[in-house]
C-alpha cells in the first residue's frame, strides 16, 4: 500500500484543531446537510485552499527549516487566500475523508468492480448468472465504499460534489502536501 494512502487513513481519524466535542443537546442534522457549525464548503472555499497551498508549497522553500518564519507565512497565506483557521480545518478534513474514501475505493477493487461489470455485459445471461453468484457481496461492499455515504452525511452532499468535481487537482495538492510533511525534519 502506498504511504500516500496509509497517511491518509490515519488523518482520517485525526480531530481537526478547532473541533468541539458533541453534546447529546446537539440538534440533529438531516442527511446530506453538514454537521452542526461545520463550514460550508463552496467551489470558491475550494479555490481558496488551492491557492494556499500552491502559495505555501512556493513560499516554504524559501523559508527552508525556520519554523518561526514558515509559520508566519503560512498565516498570511491563509489570509490573502480568504480563509479562516475553522474554514482550512474544515476544508482539510473533508478533503481528508474524501480523498482516503476514494484511494480506499481503489485499492479494495471499488473502480475494478465498475470495470468487470462492464465485462460481464458482454455475457450470456446464464453465465453473467453464475458470475454474479460468484461474486458475492463484494459488489455491495465496493459500491458502499464509492459513495462516500459517511462523507456525504458528515459534510454535506454539496461539499463531496464541490471536492469531487476537481478531484484530480485536490488529491495531487493533497499528495504533495504530504510528501511536504513527509520530508520535513523531524
């Protein structure tokens, strides 16, 4: 498994800076609406966050090692990208989530499921049949792991659509953003 997707995982169980623990008094959400005082995440939010770490990875190379000075610039980054500490947590962790969900979907077959129904459309009935017998609940468990239902739940139906819809771009800056994590001294 790639340390990309591992990483991931385990930002996935990482409370963000800001968040408040919940009270049984907390109101519930509906589906697809985003949790209580979460943030909405909008394209533009979105843009925002690509900004900033554009800016950042750019900036950080010159501060090299000075934590004082990355720190700072980072800040300001933040700011001139129009974005509060809460809406970079909340960004960070829904885009967190979702591009975990999705390199999970990859790894346990999600995508490899779509493709072998492709496959099996091309059989005869009693044969897609057997093939379907075979195959089991793996099916089920695939498309569960594709939805992204608990990031939806959790987030919003709008904020998986708005990070979903620039995916690509979101998970290379993501990466990077690791990679950046990852090489810093220690």
């Amino acid at each position: 498994m790639k340390w990309h997707a591992l990483l991931a995982l385990v930002l996935m169980g990482c409370p963000p800076r800001s968040e408040e623990p919940t009270t049984a008094a907390s109101p519930p959400t509906s589906p697809g609406s985003p949790l209580q005082g979460t943030p909405t995440i909008t394209a533009e939010k979105l843009d925002a966050w690509l900004r900033y770490h554009q800016a950042l990875a750019e900036l950080s190379k010159d501060a090299g090692t000075n934590i004082k000075r990355l720190s700072v610039l980072e800040r300001d980054s933040r700011q001139r990208a129009g974005l509060s500490e809460a809406e970079l947590d909340s960004l960070e962790e829904c885009i967190s989530a979702v591009v975990a969900q999705r390199t999970i979907a990859k790894l346990t077959g999600a995508e490899a499921v779509r493709d072998f129904d492709k496959v099996t459309l091309g059989l005869k009935p009693e044969q897609r049949q057997k093939v379907e017998a075979a195959f089991g609940d793996v099916r089920a468990k695939a498309q569960h792991a594709a939805s992204l239902e608990a990031e939806r739940a959790k987030f919003g139906e709008e904020a998986v659509t708005v990070v979903l819809a620039r995916e690509a771009e979101v998970t290379a800056t993501w990466n990077s953003l690791l990679d950046v994590r990852e090489a810093k001294p220690r």
